[in-house]
C-alpha cells in the first residue's frame, strides 16, 4: 500500500514539473514577444506598410484615417526614410502605448497642435537639454519640448527611438512619400489589407510582420526556435511518463489474474487512474507557475497544456492497449 501510494505521489510530481517548466518556457516567450514588439517601436502584428499615391498630402491621408470608422483606433508611424531613429507620430482612439519611465506619451491634442513635442527612448536621456524644469530634444537645429522618456526593464530598439508629433503644420506640408508609412490597425477586428487599400485611397499597403507559423524566416518558430525545442522536449518528457507508469504497474497489471479480465475493464480503470493523477498534478505545476510567473493572457499557455493533456491520455490508451493485447497472445 505505502509503494502504491509512493508511485502515484510520484506520477503527481512528475506532471506537476512538467507543468511547471511548460508555464516557464511560455514566460520565456511571452518576454521574447515583448522584447520583439518594442524592438518593431511598439507595433502589433496588425501592422501594415502604407506606399500612397505620388502627390499625396500627409494632411489628405490623416483626414482620411479620422473619416473611417474601421480605422477609430490606430496609430501611425511616419518614418523618416534618412533617420529610422526619428519617428513622426499620429494616433486616435485608443491606440498602444510603450513602456514609460518618466512624463506621459502624446495625447489627442497634441496631433492637433501646430507645435511639435517629443518622447524619447531612455538611451536618450542624459542628451536632452533641460534648462530648468522642460527637458528639450534638438533636431536639426530646432529643439522639441519632450513629454515623456520610453524604456523597461528589458534592452531594446525602442531606448534608441525618438518619437515625434505629427503637428497639423508639418502634415499639411509634407508629402506622404517623404515617409515610410506604417499604420498599425489596434481594433478588435484586424482591418484586411484590400480594406485598408480602399479606405486610405494607397497605391499599395503590405503585411509589415508575417503572422505563419512555421514557413519563412520570420515565422514564429523561426523567432522562437530555442522555446519550440523546448516545448517539443516537454512533450517528450510527458510521453516519458507512460514508460514509468507501465514499469510500476507491471506487478499488479500484467499478471495471469488481471490478464484474463476484459481487456477494455483493464484499460478503463488504469486510464482513470493515470487521467486523474496526471490532472491533479498539470493543475498544480499550472497554478505554481502562475502564481509565479504574471502573464498579459493565459490562453496560449491553457491550449498547448489542453492539448498535451489529450495527447498524454490519446498515447496512453493505445501503447496499453498493444501490452494487454500482447501479452494475451503469449498466455
């Protein structure tokens, strides 16, 4: 009896760990995304590259975004093509905002004003000119009012990006070709790209980031390769376990008494056996590693243990199932 309750306490603490360790490599890549998003200034995966027609007017494309209803909460990112450190940014709605350390980032109004302001990443800090209390940012040859220093915890691009207001001035003077365009489109229904096109009245708008998950370079395996590894070891260590439990069931399962019961009696008590411990243990490593470790959403992290769960239980079944059946045959 105390061995019985030793080996199932066991297969408790093995699924526990697995959890656990799932629960981290999914922290992991929720970090790398993170790390991604700021390094890309803080843009979506719903990001689109914007090419307008020749003549266009930055003025003409923003009086198009506030006319539609598909595009109430977007931001956009206008490039400037000789320094991609320097930003000129436009927003409405609700759209994202970076990581801060100090100040605030743009509002509404500031779109509006015909003065330019400026938030900055940390790297840039110690460089701003800052005769009393307003901090000032010179660029080429003017200095800019900033509201706001970017930056985290985590080293990325976005500690070098100068991020400056669109102003009503420079928008009703600038041609949009002057920029490289990116609208990142923050609704809860990602706007396709034909839609966009039609909208925005461009000559062509483009996927900025590739979204598949395993083809071309920038796939999410490919960005993620070292956590993919490591989530198919977490698998394999899973499948592992069926291996102990039939080792520490051979005495009590694989005898002449349990061998001559109906097969499916046999599998349906040791699959309820093995489905429960395993359960209680996923729960536990789960609840651990939450409890450890703070996530912007859990669902990716339910699905993969979901599904390995089923697996877990799916390849269970069948390798018992060819035992029973086996060892039937040499009796």
């Amino acid at each position: 009896m105390r061995n019985f309750f030793n080996q199932k306490l066991l297969i408790v603490l093995y699924a526990g760990i697995v959890a656990f360790l799932s629960v981290v490599i999914f922290y992991r890549i929720q970090e790398a995304d993170y790390v991604m998003r700021l390094n890309n200034s803080n843009l979506s995966n719903q990001s689109y590259q914007i090419q307008m027609k020749k003549g266009t007017k930055v003025s003409e494309l923003l009086e198009r975004v506030t006319k539609s209803e598909e595009l109430e909460d977007a931001q956009i990112h206008f490039q400037d093509k000789h320094n991609s450190q320097r930003i000129y940014f436009y927003g409405q709605g609700k759209f994202s905002i970076p990581p801060m350390i100090s100040g605030s980032f743009f509002s509404t109004s500031d779109f509006t004003s015909a003065v330019e302001t400026a938030v900055v990443g940390k790297d840039w800090e110690k460089k701003l000119y800052q005769p009393k209390d307003q901090a000032y940012l010179k660029q080429d040859g003017q200095y800019i009012p900033v509201v706001g220093v970017m930056g985290s915890k985590y080293k990325s691009q976005l500690d070098k990006q100068v991020f400056i207001s669109m102003s009503s001035q420079r928008a009703q003077n600038t041609a949009a070709s002057a920029y490289r365009i990116i609208i990142d489109t923050a609704t809860k229904q990602p706007v396709k790209s034909a839609t966009l096109q039609k909208i925005l009245g461009a000559q062509k708008v483009k996927k900025l980031f590739n979204t598949k998950l395993i083809t071309k370079k920038d796939s999410w395996v490919a960005l993620h390769s070292q956590q993919a590894l490591q989530l198919v070891g977490i698998v394999v260590m899973a499948l592992l376990e069926i291996l102990f439990w039939i080792m520490v069931s051979r005495k009590d399962v694989f005898t002449k008494k349990f061998i001559t019961l109906n097969r499916d009696r046999i599998l349906f008590h040791q699959l309820a056996l093995f489905s429960f411990l395993n359960g209680l243990g996923l729960v536990l490593g789960t609840m651990l590693g939450i409890f450890k470790f703070s996530f912007t959403t859990y669902t990716s992290l339910l699905m993969f243990l979901g599904g390995l769960y089923i697996v877990l239980l799916t390849a269970f079944g069948i390798i018992f199932v060819i035992i029973l059946d086996k060892k039937k045959k040499e009796e």
